[in-house]
C-alpha cells in the first residue's frame, strides 16, 4: 500500500511538471564598448568619491545636505524602501509556522428528534458518572493554541524570499538613484543662479558704460558736433539694458524659488558663492570604462535587481507544480462543564495532522502563472538592456559634449580679449570724432553679448560636471553606506 502511494504521488508530480510550458527565456547578457569615445578611460572614476569630495563649494553642500533632510520626494523614496524591507521580513516569516490562540464559549441544544439529540439521551447512561452526562442544553467551553505550517520540501518559500531581498535592494538602488538626481539638480540650479548673478552684474556694467557713452554723446551733441539721431540710439540701448537687467532680476527670483523648492523650504534668499570663485574650481574627469557602469549606475543596479527579483518568481513559480506539505495541530481545555474546565488530563484535548496535496485540476492556473512569471521576467531583461544602453549613451554625449565645450570656452575667451580690445579702441576713435556712434553701439553689443555667451558656457561647463558625475552613479549611496537621507 505505502508503494501505491509513492507510486501515485510521483506521477501526480510527473503530470503536474509535464504541464510547465515551454517558453523561451530572453538572454540577459549585453555586451558594452570597451571604452567611451574619449582619450580618457581609467579604473578609478569621479563616481568613487562622495559628493561632498566632488563639490568643494561650501555653500552649495549646504543646499545639498538640506535638500537630502527636506525634500519631499526624496524622503517618499526613503519611505518606500521601509515598504520594501516590510515585505521582506514578511517573505522571512514565510518559514515559521503560523501559530494562534483562541477562548470561545457556547451553548447549544438539540432537538430530541435529532442524530445528536438521541444520541446524547442515549449516552447518559446509569453506570456512566453523573459528572461526565451530557447536560441538555450543551455548553461548550474552550481554551488552546493552534498551528499551521508549510513545509518548504522545494524551496519555493525561499524563493519568494530571495525576490523579496531583491526588490528591497532594488528599491534601494531607487533611491540611491533618486538622491543622485537630487545632488545633480541641485547643483545645477545653484550654477544657474550664479550664472544669472553674473548677467547681472555684466548688464550693470554696461549699463554704466552706456551711460557715461550716452553722456559724452549728449556733450557732442550741445558741441555741434553731433546730432539728435545719436543721443537717441545711445538711450534706446540704455533703455534695452535695463528692461534685460529687470528681466535677469525676475529670473533670479524664480530661480532662487525653485531651489527652495527642491530643499523643501518656503521661497527665502538663497546664499551662493561668486561667478569666478566658482570658476577657479576644478573637476575630476576620469569616466573610467564602460563596464563600470553595472557596478556604479544605481539605475542598472536597480534593474538587475528586478532582474534577479524575477529570476526567484519564476523558479517560485515552477515549484507550485510540485506537491506541498502541510502540518497543523490544535490543542487546548475543552470541557462542557467550567467547574471541571483546566481539569487535567481529564479536559485536556489535542490533534495533529499532516496533508500531501499536488495540483491535478487546477495545473492550468498555475501554468499560466508560471507563464506569466516567465513573461515579465522577458520584459525585465529588455527593460535591464535598455538602461544599461540608455546609460552608456548618456555618458559618450556628456564625455563629447565636456571635451567639445572646453574647446569652445578657449575660442571665447579669445575672444572676449579681442572684443575688449574693440571696444576700447570704438570708443576712443568715437571721442576722436574717426568713426561713428554706430560702431560703438555695434562693439559694445558684440562685447556685451560675447560676456554673456561665455559665462554661459562656463556654467554650461560646470552643470555638465554635475550631470556626469551623476551619470557615472555619483552621488548615490556607497556600498557600506545605510540607506538614509542623513
């Protein structure tokens, strides 16, 4: 007979295995270039040093470090990674049997045309002792602890407990990524800001230069020596550079508000260092090699641990195929007579039990669960290839855009020097009376307008900084670093 059983248990889980279907199963291996398309590529990389290293600027990781305590988001993140390490204490439980405990009370009475009814009349016997008759109406009395426990025979709860682990280290890796983003944005409105308190002070510069232009226009002009039509073109400049400088304030404004913002405070003055202060510093530039990026990039990391977390589903969901094993138990004072309730070992009652169950008829839910568990762990392997192309791509256009833009802020300063010089030049040949108001109002735009472009380029320069260290995976949580916003 126990050789039937065997028997009969093994085919059962034959048959359930037979019905696993076969669905081919995404590569997720992907293969990255050697290295990016510049001279540079080391080892080390500017994602191995913590942000405060990467920004010396004191102010700035000022603003960060309150940003990283009050920014909404970012603490929704953190929170979201306590949901996860709740699911994962949930999926560690699943090896301990669930146990309860229970006090109940009640009273019933049979019909005497009843099975119970006759029955219990009949049990009431003269030779039995009247303490042990059954009283009419029944009072149940009870007190016990009960037990369930599924046996992990194929390892399928530590499956389930193995994905968890891997979406609460992906989860991690979200918020290592999201406090990345942080840092970078930051920094990068912080730059704008001081790149608007440089227009600022250009426009101001100019607007005194014009003036005083417009001055010595105004004397030309009472000399005879020149006409309406100049003083005219003179103001409507100085007009022009105090709407700009209106402008520039408004824009500082907003900026300075969106910085509150993202530090999660109300809108206040924000304190920034100087244009030049900050252009006197100097970034590390090693991008180090291409696969590096699947150690450092908090966002591949997040999505092989997606993948991971699917690999567990799937064999998690191979093993439902497979018969499981259940043992329960209860056991506890029951008495219908409370004087004789906690009676020992009179009133004392237990029962054990354990059950063999494998899927017959409902093997085709589970196949398609398992179907499903092979599905999306195809679309996690596309969505891990996709980051991890997606990055490498980020990186090569920063790297060529850093190397193209430093190129373009030695061609302005340039120049710059060559505008200086013509500008200078106007203007003394204007006091001289050799050339026109024209060509000073045409050398001071150009020069104006030169200034202008290559602060911009210069902040331009240093955002990018900002954005490849991020892109590297700067900025994020280190490996023997607590995930938390302090």
């Amino acid at each position: 007979m126990k050789t039937m059983n065997r028997i009969t248990i093994l085919a059962a889980v034959m048959t359930a295995v037979s019905c696993a279907p076969a669905v081919q199963l995404t590569e997720s291996r992907i293969e990255l270039p050697e290295n990016y398309p510049s001279p540079v590529a080391d080892t080390t990389t500017i994602a191995d040093i913590g942000w405060e290293e990467f920004f010396p600027d004191t102010l700035l990781q000022k603003h960060i470090r309150t940003a990283l305590e009050g920014n909404f988001s970012f603490r929704s993140c953190m929170d979201r990674i306590t949901l996860a390490e709740n699911e994962l204490k949930t999926a560690r439980l699943g090896y301990w049997p669930s146990v309860s405990a229970g006090l109940s009370a009640g009273l019933e009475r049979f019909g005497e045309y009843t099975m119970d009814g006759v029955g219990n009349a009949t049990t009431n016997t003269p030779d039995l002792d009247r303490s042990k008759h059954i009283p009419d109406p029944y009072p149940d009395f009870g007190l016990g602890v009960s037990f369930s426990w599924e046996v992990d025979l194929w390892g399928k709860v530590t499956q389930k407990k193995r994905a968890a682990l891997s979406r609460w280290m992906a989860s991690r890796e979200a918020a290592s990524l999201a406090r990345s983003v942080l840092v970078s944005e930051i920094a990068r409105t912080y730059f704008d800001l001081v790149n608007l308190d440089m227009k600022h002070q250009i426009t101001s510069a100019a607007i005194d230069f014009i003036a005083k232009s417009c001055e010595l226009t105004e004397d030309l002009k009472d000399a005879g020596e020149m006409t309406q039509l100049a003083v005219d073109q003179f103001q409507s400049r100085l007009l022009e550079l105090k709407g700009e400088l209106l402008e520039t304030e408004n824009e500082i404004a907003s900026v300075e508000r969106a910085l509150c913002v993202l530090m999660g405070k109300f809108p206040e003055h924000v304190e920034r260092s100087d244009f030049y202060r900050l252009r006197s510093m100097r970034y590390l530039s090693d991008t180090g090699v291409p696969d590096l990026l699947l150690t450092r990039r908090p966002d591949i990391r997040e999505a092989e641990m997606m993948l991971a977390a699917a690999d567990c589903d799937i064999k998690a969901a191979r093993r439902a195929f497979y018969p499981g094993l259940r043992i329960g138990g209860s056991g506890g004072f029951n008495s219908f007579d409370i004087g004789k309730f906690f009676l020992a070992p009179a009133s004392l009652a237990y029962e054990v039990a354990a059950g063999l169950t494998a899927p017959i008829f409902n093997a085709g839910s589970i196949r398609n669960e398992y179907s499903n568990a092979i599905v999306r762990r195809n679309i996690a392997v596309n969505g891990y290839k996709e980051t991890v192309v997606k990055a490498y791509a980020e990186v090569a256009g920063l790297v060529e855009s850093y190397e193209n833009i430093l190129e373009r802020i030695e061609i302005k300063k340039e120049e710059m020097r060559t505008g200086k010089k013509a500008t200078a030049s106007a203007n003394e040949l204007f006091r001289m009376q050799f050339i026109g108001y024209l060509e000073v109002l045409s050398a001071d735009r150009d020069y104006f307008e030169c200034c202008e472009s290559y602060v911009r380029l210069e902040t331009e320069r240093m955002k990018l900084q900002a954005d490849l260290y991020r892109a590297l995976g700067g900025g994020g949580f280190r490996q023997n670093e607590p995930a938390n916003a302090q």
